[in-house]
C-alpha cells in the first residue's frame, strides 16, 4: 500500500485491517520525506519515494508468491510505475493525479526559486480525514518532482499489462474524475475495471463510501486469486 503526497500510511489503517482479517499480508509504506516534517521531505522527490517502493515490494515478494499493488493519488503514480517494472499479480489505483483540479502547479517551477513552502487552508471541522495526517504545509520543490513523476507514469501507461482497478471520487476537488477514464483507456490490461464513488472526495479511502469502496477492491483482489487458482488448475482459493 503507498500512501499520497505529503500523507503518510495512516491512509490505509482501515481498509489494511480488514484485508488483514481477510487472511492478506498486508505492508503499508512509508515514503520518504512523509510522516516526519515537510522540511525533511523537501530533500526527497520522485526518484527516492519509487526507489523506497521497489525495495518494499522486492522485501515482499521474497515471502509472499503474488502481491497486489495499492496506491492512493501519487502513491497510484508509484504503483503503475511499479506495476511496469515488476511482475506484480494487480494493481490498485485510488484517486490517481493524472489531470489536477487546478493548475496552480505549474507555478510551481519558478515559484521554488522564491519559497519553500505553501501553507494549506486549515478545516473548520475535523473529520475521518483528517486520519491520513498530511502536512499542513506543501514543499514546493517537492510539487515540481511529483509533476515530473506524472508525465513519466503517462508515458508507461501503455506498458501497463496487471489486472487493474481504478476507483476515483466525483467529489475529488484535487483530481479531475477524467483521470480515472484517461488511466482505464491507455492501460493495455485484458483485465481492467473502473468505478467513480458519486459522494467520495480526494481521500476517499476515509470518506463516507469507505465501506463500499473496501468491499469492491476486496472482491477485486478475491477475483484475482480465483484467476491465479484456475490457471494453475489447483482447486479454489478456499483449498
């Protein structure tokens, strides 16, 4: 599981456990330069965040067979990136920044030259959340890296050949919903499904449509083990 930028694996704390009792080793990551202090991650940027991934997943797989990537918004970025480079059994992709709500952004290229960081609106109103516990304040040089991240992810795409399931809220104010149909058009996968969460934004692995959302990337990973079981003609998951 990789967590969004400036977030931490706190994101996945519910939907982790449930795949735990479900019987899944489950291994959420941190990336570097997250959860500590944005000014220890404004001395990180793209190329440390994947190489903290690859090293995760190559741990992993050396005790468990198949792994199912799961990312949220960059961390959707780093597990297709992933997914290019490495056999995994699946991916998952939550909320993955291909097309931004705003393209303040792109001002971020000079804007590093002349400060650090950019404080983000505090809510009025704490919420479930707020559990992702995300910096307060955005590293700038660390905005240009993840942009550079991104058009690099488009250009793999292609290349993409995991079983994939992308989930995206309508209500994401951060990413542009046509993310989701741009990812599910260029992935070359046989097997790829879509689904948009109507009341579910940015963070939708904490909003109000958690509970569906976690059932339907439960039945997306049970589905890929059915596959795996008949192709090796050993039986059922169950067995």
């Amino acid at each position: 599981m990789i967590h969004g930028f400036t977030g931490s694996p706190s994101e996945f704390r519910r939907i982790g456990y449930e795949l735990q009792d479900q019987g899944y080793t489950v291994n959420a990551v941190r990336l570097p330069g997250h959860g500590t202090t944005p000014e220890e991650m404004i001395r990180t940027g793209w190329t440390d965040w994947y190489g903290h991934v690859l090293e995760s997943y190559d741990s992993l797989a050396v005790v468990c067979k198949r792994v199912v990537v799961m990312g949220h918004s960059m961390g959707g970025l780093l597990a297709l990136k992933l997914a290019v480079e490495r056999h995994t059994a699946g991916v998952i992709s939550l909320a993955t920044p291909i097309f931004l709500a705003t393209r303040k952004t792109m001002l971020a290229v000079p804007l590093q030259h002349f400060i650090k960081y950019v404080e983000k609106k505090p809510k009025q109103i704490p919420t479930l959340l707020d559990e992702s516990c995300a910096y307060t304040k955005t590293p700038i040089r660390c905005v240009v890296s993840l942009r550079k991240l991104v058009k690099q992810v488009k250009k793999l795409l292609p290349q993409v050949q995991a079983p994939t399931w992308i989930g995206q809220g309508t209500k994401d104010a951060i990413v542009l919903k046509e993310s989701a149909a741009y990812l599910h058009r260029q992935i070359r996968s046989e097997v790829k499904e879509i689904h948009y969460y109507p009341e579910s934004s940015h963070g939708m692995l904490l909003d109000q449509e958690r509970d569906r959302i976690y059932a339907d990337i439960s039945a997306f990973i049970q589905s890929l083990q059915l596959q795996y079981y008949e192709l090796m003609g050993t039986g059922t998951a169950e067995e």
